[in-house]
C-alpha cells in the first residue's frame, strides 16, 4: 500500500484501482480505528520506507516495521515485509505468520491467500482460503489469480478452476460449476458473469436472471449494474432494462457503478457525475475522479489530486500528488515528491499526521 510511483496520473489511478477492489468494510463497532503510517530510516542504499499505524489523532500506535501494509479489516491487517505476507491484530503482534506470497484482506471470517503446490512433477502456485488461525478452510486448491475481489460475500465467492470461474460456499464446494469464461462477485442477488464473449447476469441458482448481450458488465450496486454496450457504458436495472443509456467512455479498471447515489462518467476525457435518473448532477470538467466515499470524492485537475463534495464544490483544493479516499473522516495523500512526503488530511483539507 501507499507505492511510491513516479507517474503523476498512473499515481492516482492505481491506487484507486487497487482499493476499489477491497471490500467494503464497515469499522463501526471496532475498539479504535487506526490509519497505516509511514516513515522514512536511513538505510545503506540511503532511506527506506517502512509502515505502521496510528490512531485518529496522528499517534503512533503500532511502530513502523512492514514494508508494507493495509488497513484493518474484521480484527486483522494484512501486512508484508520482504514479499511474505501475513497478519496482525490491533496490539501489533503478528497472528499469523508472514510466509504467504500473495494474500487478501479477511472477509466473512476467511482470507484467499496463495500457496505452492506441485502437479505432475511441476511446481505451481494455487490459492485456498484460510481461517484466523492459519487453517485451511477447505481442501481445495484453486487458479492463482491475483483477484481480491473473489472473497467471501453472504457465504458465497467466485473463483477460477482449470481457468473456469464459478461459485463457492465455505467449505470449497462449487455450488455453481466453473463454466463461465469470467465471473465477478455476487451483489444485491445476482452476479455477472461471462460466457461465449458475451456477459450477462445470474442468481444464487445458477440461472440467467439477465441473459448475456453484454461487452463487460459489474456488480449491482445499490439496484445498478455498470454495462458496456457498442463501446460505451451505461446501466441496467434487475430486469436487464437499460435505465440510463450507454454514453459514458470509462474502461473496466475504472469499476464502474453507483455509489452513494452517485456515479462517475467520462465524456471526451473529461469527469463528472449522474445521479440514479441519469441526470448530469457535476459536469464533466475534471482529468479524473474516483467515487463518493464519505460524501467526499478525489478529483485531479491539471495533474494535482484534491476533494469534490456532492454539491460540486471543490472542498479540499488540489494541492497533492495523489489521494486516497475518505476513511473515518480521514484520507491518505502524497503532499510531495523528491523529498517524497504523505500526510494525513481531514474533510477541510487540514493536515492531522504528516511523514518525516
């Protein structure tokens, strides 16, 4: 988390990507958020970067000792350090062991993670799914795919088997067969899933709700799901209808799809917001913009990263290299580069932490 890339614009779309595809996490209830930290130690090839965290008001909580890590989720934070992957708690002491080479984020109790294993004589790297403890929840071992998103969500998760997606329950049983040439996660019912070119929708049985016709297609969201007709994106109500026309040019890394009422669209390059009617509520004006979290959006105007509140107004100007989105009431940005310097920024854009 928090990679130092050099890219001005790759900066802000891969880390908006890369989060787009953690689950949704819900911190209510949890004792103390904590925020991953970083700061900067002299090392014999000069500085190096090592990450912790720390609580709401900026105080180091747990030192800086991964290489890298991510923000907790369901109790545990998945942490890494010289490519091994593992888990703490909230004390920082490390409940399962740093040994795996690629790892997600606990979602129902249970965490994907990759493993090695050898077929016919040749090694190769599959994933399964673990408990808190470390223990395999199931016997069976799955494609190595690098998704995040195929995790747990109401007892069920897609996954790949000899490069066939289908669905499972907790125990690693397919309880719909890996048939489809791609598969997302279900949401709200229904699962988009692809099959002779073409996507289309299907419930809990198996059975195509919304048959396929489909260049790409996403999750529903709040009733949406993002669709790609003739090139441009659009979406769909549960009964396939299209509610508002495929007009916008997004690509699939810019997951489409509602969120908080609102969802992004590019027209010419250009970023702005449609709320549920399809009625432009924020003109397209901006390089680039993620989606309403927190009521707050990133936006990027002539290469800087600042905030967009849901009325359009520019809250948090752009000042930054990059940004994350709003957590507790919170983002992570990159206030500057060569020296390279994070920061901590609260919903007015007041700095609450910053790096060394």
């Amino acid at each position: 988390m928090f990679r130092n890339n050099k890219s001005k614009y790759l900066n802000v779309c891969v880390i908006l990507f890369l989060f787009s595809f953690l689950p949704e996490v819900s911190l209510a209830g949890e004792s103390e958020v904590l925020y991953p930290m970083r700061k900067k130690f002299k090392s014999e090839l000069g500085y190096t970067w090592k990450q912790g965290f720390m609580n709401r008001q900026g105080q180091v909580v747990i030192e800086p000792i991964f290489s890298k890590v991510n923000y907790f989720n369901e109790g545990l934070a998945l942490v890494a350090e010289e490519g091994d992957w593992g888990y703490i708690d909230k004390k920082g002491k490390v409940i399962i062991k740093l040994q795996y080479g690629w790892a997600t984020d606990f979602s129902e109790e249970l965490a994907q993670v990759s493993i090695a294993t050898e077929e016919n004589g040749e090694k190769t790297t599959k994933t399964t799914f673990i408990d808190k403890k470390s223990n395999e929840a199931m016997d069976e071992k799955f494609d190595f795919n690098s998704r995040s998103e195929s995790l747990f969500k109401n007892g069920i998760a897609c996954i790949a088997q000899n490069r066939k997606w289908g669905f499972i329950n907790k125990t690693g049983e397919f309880i719909i067969d890996p048939i489809y040439e791609v598969a997302r996660n279900f949401n709200e019912g229904l699962a988009p899933v692809k099959t002779n070119g073409k996507w289309g929708f299907i419930n809990t049985e198996g059975k195509f709700v919304i048959e396929p016709s489909f260049e790409s297609a996403f999750p529903f969201r709040e009733g949406f799901a993002a669709v790609q007709i003739d090139g441009k994106w659009g979406f769909i109500d549960k009964k396939g209808k299209v509610i508002i026309k495929p007009l916008y040019d997004l690509m699939e890394y810019d997951k489409p799809e509602f969120s908080e009422g609102m969802a992004r669209i590019c027209i010419n390059n250009k970023w702005g917001f449609i709320d549920e009617k399809g009625k432009t509520v924020i003109e397209p004006t901006y390089d680039y913009t993620g989606n309403f979290k927190g009521d707050m959006a990133v936006l990027k105007v002539g290469g800087k990263v600042g905030y967009l509140s849901k009325s359009g107004q520019v809250i948090v100007k752009p000042e930054f290299i990059s940004g994350e989105d709003f957590r507790q009431g919170l983002a992570f940005v990159m206030v500057s580069q060569n020296p390279d310097k994070y920061a901590y920024i609260d919903k007015e854009g007041k700095i609450v932490w910053e790096s060394d």
